[in-house]
C-alpha cells in the first residue's frame, strides 16, 4: 500500500498533472477568448457636454454668377474675331464682325429707292397744281354759263354740262392730292428701310455687354454661325462662386448668410472663406439635391471656371450639449438610439435625437450625464448579447 | 481490480501522449477544413445579415446584384416606398475593384448606400460612422486599413472614417463603404482617356453633331457621363408585413424582380460559391474518412504492438474482457486527448487565415462523436485481433 502511494506521487506523475491542468487552462482561455463562446468586445465611452458645430458639405464647381454668350441675332459668317481668351474687355467694344454679303448692295439700294420716293413725290405735286388749275377754269365757267341761264340766253342742258365739268375737276383734284399724300408716304417707308438695313448692318457686329473677361471663344473666322449659337462666353470675374450641390435631406438648416469653407480640388490643404449668397428655388429633382451658391469672401486672385470645389456650410450649433459619439447611434425597429452594457450584456436603450456633427450627436433625451454607452463592438450587437469591455483595435 | 489501461499508458505515457497529439493535428485539420467550410458559407451570407433588408428589388429577371449584373433607376425607390408595407428604402451599389492605398492596391468590395437608409455597416470598431455627402469611407478591418488613412478610388482620395468588422462580400473580399453618389460615379465614370476619346469620336460624328444645330452635341455629352442607376433597393418593411407578399407585388406592378431574404441567402449560397462550396465539401468529407482510417490504423498497430505484453497478460489468466476493457479505454483516451488537441489547435489558427473560418460548436460536438465512434469501431478490430493472440508468443518471442 505505501508502495503503491510513493508510486503515486512521484515527479512524473505531477509533470503530468500540471501539464494536464496548464492544457486545460490553455483551452478554457481560448475557447472563451477566441471562439464561438467569447462574449463580444466593445469599447465604452461616456456621455458628456460638449458644443456642438455642424456643418453640411456639398460640392460643385466655380461658375460665374452671371455667364453672357454673344452671337449674331441670325445666320452669318463670321469674318472677324477681335478678342481671345482671357481678354478684358469693356461694355460696348466690338468683338467680332459677321461676313455682311450683300447687305452693302442692299443699302445702296434702298438709297436709291428713298430717292427716287422723293422724285415720285415732286411730280404728284406738279400734277396737283395742274387740277388746281383745271378746277378753277371749270368752276369759272360753270359761274359764266349759270349766270347767262338766269338770263335764258342758253338752255339748262349747257349749264348742266358745266356742272359736271366742274364736279369731275374737282375729284381729279382730290385725286391727285391723294397722290401726293401716297408719294411722301413712299419717302418715308424708303426711308424706314434704309436705316433698317444699316441696323442689320450694325448687328453684325457682336458688342460687349458687359466689362468682363472672355472665358471661351467658340468660333473662329470663316465658321457659319447660326442665330443664337454663341461665338464667345464672357463673365464677370468679380462675381464667380460655387454652385453646390447639397443633399436634400441635410439642407433643412441652410440660410443665405452662412460661413462656409470652400477647397478646391487643386489647393486640398487651403480653405478659402465664403458665404452663402443664394439657395436656389429650384432643386435638382433627380439627384435629390438642393443647390447651394456660395459667393468667395474675399474673391481670390485667380479662379478657373468649372473647378471641382468642395463646400463646407457652418450651421448654428448648440453649446454644452449632452452628446455621445456618433458611431455609437445604432437603430432598432426604425427607432434611434443607443446600446448599453448592463450586467455584461447588450441592452437597446431608444434616445432622441438633436444636432448631429461629424463625429458627435447631442442627446435631447433618454440619457443622463456620466452614463456610459457601447461605442465599438466587435460584432453586429443584439438584445441580450453577452459583451466584454476590451480594446478593439490598437491604436 | 486495478485499472489496466492506466497503467500500460502509464509504462508508455510519452509515445502515448504524443500519438495522442499527432491524432489531434489531425483532427484539427479536419475541423479547419469543416471551418472553412462553414466560413465560406457564412461569408455569403453576412452581408445579408448586416444589411438587414426584407426585401431586395433588382432588374427584372436577374439574380443581382451579386450573383448578376442588374442595374435599376435611382429614383424607383419613391415608388416603392408607396406600396403598402414598406417601411424603408435604400438604393444601393456594389462593385469589386482594386482600391490602393500607400502604393499597394487591394482587391475590396465597395458599397454605396445612403446614411439612414439600409446598406450600410452595421456596426464599427473604430472611427465614425460617414457623415458627409461625399469622399469618405467605412472600410472593414480586414482591409489593414486604418481611420484618416486616404484610399483612392477611380479619380477621387477619400478618407477612411471609420472601421467595421466582418464586412465581406461573397468571395471574402473585405468591404469599403462609400456615400451612394461616389459609387454610382465610381461604377459608371469611365477614365479621363477614354472620357476625352469618346467626346472626339462624337465630335466626329456627322449624325450628332450636325451643323445648324450646336446644342445636339452638348446634350449627348451630357448623357453620356451622367448615370441614374443603381444594383439594387433594399426594403425593409414595417412589423407584420409578409415580405413574399410585398416582392409579389413589386414583381407584378413594377415590372421588377424581388427577392426575400431567404431567396437571396438561396441565390448567394446555393448559386453564387455552389461549386466552391461543393469543392471544400468534397474535400472535407475525404479529409474526415481519411482522418477516420488514420485514426483506426493507429489504435490498431498500437495494439498489435503490445502483442507480447497482451499475451503475459493471457498467460497469467488475465480475462478476454478484461484485456477488451483496457484495449478499449486506451482508444477513446487517445480520441479524447486528440480531439482536445484539434480543437485547441484549430481555435489557435483560425483566426490567422487570409478568409474568414467559422468553427461552430455543433462541428466541434459533431466531430467529437464521430471521433469516439470510430476509435471504439478501430478498437473493436484490435480487439478480436488480441482476443486471437496465442498466450504462448509470451514465451516464444
């Protein structure tokens, strides 16, 4: 029997039963650490005060805030481009010249016409003073004829024959005024026509309307253009901004006065200051966005047209407000809120909602100061979920 | 009545011990293989589980969007949001791509969805969820991204904010979440080569740009690089709504075609990695018959190999059952030691595997059975082959 107890407890035998317990140990461990059995990790944080300054970004491209597109008023060839891109140009300089063809002929010809108006009008004058003349003969003899009547020295046929004699001198008369009439008529009209060809004339000159900048030349000489089609594109360097686009659904606080930050994509590390100058009224139906323009404050030097700008608004924000940190909002049946670990496990606590920034939401209620609430979590959290507080990633 | 089995492991412990432990690797690669499997299955279907959606509209007569192409207008949400039942809507779009980030570019699975809406990551380990509009991203930890690492993405750098876990495709490619609008871009925008090269060949083309008419020109530009389409809407519906019922209608009025959830875990496991699945299956169910012959040679020439101890044994009046008790107890000790050691191996290595390896405890439970039963059918044979041992090889050896 003590044989048998030596034999028992020799070193061997406690190699072994440490050894056995050192598996065991390993295996629990692991098991719990590692395996399907662990309960999840999480990281914790607390609810604190915090202020609050949101902001919505948006991006869009730097456009000018009025953009004039200069071409001829009808079809034309263009036979001169004065100005190129890039050039100052002032209010009223003549830019380019559209190919006239045959509108100089056409002058000619209506100063030929006015003129000859003028001639026509002479002669219906002349022609005038003749059935004066013939009028006042006829109304002498109707006078002579009626008064030898009255003393029966010739018959009533005679005297009616005078009658109409003078009658139709007169309507000859009114005739021929109504001629004249026509014929200064026909002078203005050649006239009226005249200048309508040197206005056509001067349409073909395309003229700044504004003193702006050039931005791009669409057509060069010898090009047909036709109506409406724009030769060149000015715009008013003072008045550019960035036309941006911002999702509808984060637009509701958005005022024309706020400070935004603008980047643009070729200078990523400098925010230029801006302000919003104007929501426009009408939104992009399709893209679901409403579009912002943020005026530059102060305008920088140089700005290209068409560059991708990204815009970032400041909206008012709350100051020492309970906020928790984003990532820790979860949803649960459509209702916001947060996960909280009671006793080791997960439990859904629904919070309402206030100002969101990037990184932290204010807490309107449902959880008081000092609390704390699941941030991280190793996997998708559920109600009842067994949970560990440990670091997820190393950081 | 002492215990015969202990004390021949206990003359043998350390070549006991260690065949104990060259089973269990065994083993353990055999609950590896069955890991693997079960991962490969539970990669198809965790972005299901994470996305959460009841229903998932795609184009008419295709199984997308990730067994197929399938491409739906942007704003078909809004119609769907009015049928009856519907509670939330989220367009989403999924591409595979290579995304680069400090010079080494990675195969990821990047996903558009809109914040608020179904689509997006569950839940994060690290960072914020995305709040602006535009250029940031959730990536999933696999990807060795980390929070304000830049990846560039087609022409435009975007920020990692956030990190999740366990977000992968089907194929086990890590996931990088972007807001909707870039995806779309991201999947639609061609490169700036081929962009400029287009516009040349329309410029050239008579039918398009045709003198007297400037605006056509513009107007097919424009077309041509903006894009309203999606792979596909994710509805969830509100409680009580009969999921089938809703995909039935979107499929009959909408022309659309709809699946439910467990159509779609049926498409991503039954379609989209049958044949890997299959493959690994095969190979599993070889790599256990064979771990289960290993096993039972093993006990058997350790038994053979005691065939003179066996014979003392017999010599002194020792009882068939007795020897039968031993030869028996000595097997399921070593399945048992074996199957502790696979186990615990198997947990070890796992998590060191390029694509995700899912041990489920009804695998372990399962292959701790199969274990014992095929140790006590291997001691069986060694048994009847002691039983036959002549008690006088004791002596004649």
């Amino acid at each position: 029997m003590t044989h048998r107890a030596v034999s028992f407890i020799n070193r061997r035998n406690l190699f072994l039963a440490a050894g056995f317990l050192a598996f065991a140990a390993a295996f629990v461990w692991l098991l719990a650490t590692r395996g399907p059995l662990a309960p999840a990790g999480i990281e914790q944080a607390a609810v604190t005060r915090a202020d609050l300054n949101p902001g919505v970004y948006g991006i869009g491209t730097v456009e000018a805030q009025r953009a004039y597109s200069v071409g001829p008023i009808q079809a034309g060839r263009l036979l001169r481009v004065m100005v190129d891109q890039g050039d100052r140009v002032e209010a009223g300089q003549v830019l380019a010249e559209i190919d006239p063809v045959d509108l100089r002929q056409r002058a000619d010809a209506a100063v030929s016409a006015a003129a000859r108006a003028r001639q026509a009008a002479e002669a219906a004058l002349a022609q005038v003073a003749e059935a004066e003349s013939r009028t006042r003969l006829a109304q002498a003899n109707l006078a002579r004829y009626q008064a030898l009547y009255r003393q029966n020295f010739v018959a009533k046929e005679m005297v009616d024959s005078r009658l109409h004699e003078a009658a139709a001198a007169e309507a000859a008369l009114a005739a021929s005024r109504a001629n004249a009439a026509a014929a200064q008529r026909e002078i203005g009209r050649a006239e009226a026509e005249r200048q309508g060809v040197d206005q056509l004339r001067n349409s073909l000159r395309l003229l700044s309307p504004i003193t702006g900048v050039v931005t791009t030349r669409e057509a060069e000489p010898g090009t047909t253009v036709v109506a409406g089609q724009a030769v060149l594109r000015l715009a008013d360097p003072a008045h550019l901004w960035v036309r941006a686009r911002v999702d509808q659904a984060r637009a509701q606080a958005i005022r024309v006065g706020q400070a935004a930050d603008i980047t643009m994509r070729s200078a990523p590390e400098m925010a230029l200051p801006g302000k919003v100058a104007r929501i426009e009224l009408q939104s992009d139906a399709v893209t679901e966005e409403r579009i912002v323009d943020v005026a530059f404050d102060p305008v920088p030097d140089r700005l290209y047209l068409g560059e991708l700008a990204e815009v970032t608004l400041h909206l008012p924000g709350t100051r020492n407000a309970l906020a928790v940190p984003r990532a820790a909002i979860g949803l649960r049946n459509d209702r916001s809120g947060v996960w909280q670990a009671v006793d080791g496990r997960a439990r859904f606590k629904p919070v309402q909602l206030g100002v969101q920034t990037a990184d932290r939401a204010q807490v309107v209620s449902g959880l008081a100061e000092g609390e704390r609430v699941i941030v991280y979590s190793a996997r998708q959290l559920d109600e009842g979920m067994r949970v560990r507080e440990q670091q997820l990633m190393t950081r | 009545m002492i215990n015969l089995a202990g004390r021949d492991i206990a003359h043998h412990l350390k070549s006991y011990l260690l065949t104990g432990l060259g089973l269990g690797l065994l083993i353990g690669v055999t609950l590896t293989m069955a890991g693997v499997y079960r991962g490969m299955v539970d990669d198809a279907k965790v972005l299901l589980r994470a996305v959460d959606a009841d229903v998932w509209v795609v184009q008419q007569d295709t199984l997308g969007p990730f067994a197929e192409p399938s491409s739906v207008p942007d704003d078909l949400y809004r119609a769907l949001l009015g049928l009856p039942g519907v509670a939330q809507a989220g367009n989403v779009a999924y591409l595979t791509m290579q995304v680069s980030h400090a010079g080494k570019s990675q195969r990821v699975m990047v996903a558009g969805f809109e914040p608020g809406k179904p689509g997006g990551p569950a839940f994060l380990v690290a960072g914020r969820p995305i709040a602006r509009a535009h250029y940031e991203a959730v990536a999933d930890a696999k990807t060795g991204l980390r929070v304000g690492d830049v990846v560039r993405i087609r022409r435009n750098d975007y920020t990692v904010v956030g990190l999740t876990r366990r977000m992968v495709s089907s194929n086990g490619d890590p996931m990088l979440f972007i807001p909707l609008k870039d995806a779309q871009e991201a999947q639609f925008l061609k490169d700036n080569d081929a962009i400029v090269e287009d516009r040349q060949r329309l410029t050239a083309n008579p039918a398009i740009n045709r003198p007297g008419q400037p605006g056509v020109l513009d107007a097919v530009q424009a077309i041509q690089t903006s894009s309203h389409k999606v792979n596909a809407v994710l509805l969830r519906l509100q409680p009580g709504a009969d999921a089938r019922a809703v995909a039935g209608a979107i499929a009959r009025w909408q022309r659309f075609t709809a699946y439910t959830r467990d159509d779609m875990e049926e498409i991503l496991v039954a379609k989209l990695i049958a044949t890997a699945a299959k493959q690994i299956g095969l190979f599993l169910a070889i790599l256990a018959v064979v771990s289960a012959a290993i096993v039972a040679f093993i006990i058997y020439t350790m038994t053979l190999g005691k065939i003179k101890e066996i014979a003392v044994l017999k010599l002194i009046g020792t009882r068939n059952r007795t020897i039968a008790a031993m030869i028996m107890q000595e097997a399921l000790g070593l399945g048992v030691i074996g199957f502790f050691v696979g186990k615990f191996a198997a947990t070890l290595w796992a998590p060191a595997f390029p694509k995700y390896v899912l041990l489920e405890t009804g695998d372990a439970g399962r292959a701790f059975v199969l274990t014992l039963v095929v140790c006590a059918l291997a001691s069986v044979l060694a048994i009847r082959a002691a039983l036959k041992i002549d008690p006088a090889e004791a002596i004649g050896g």
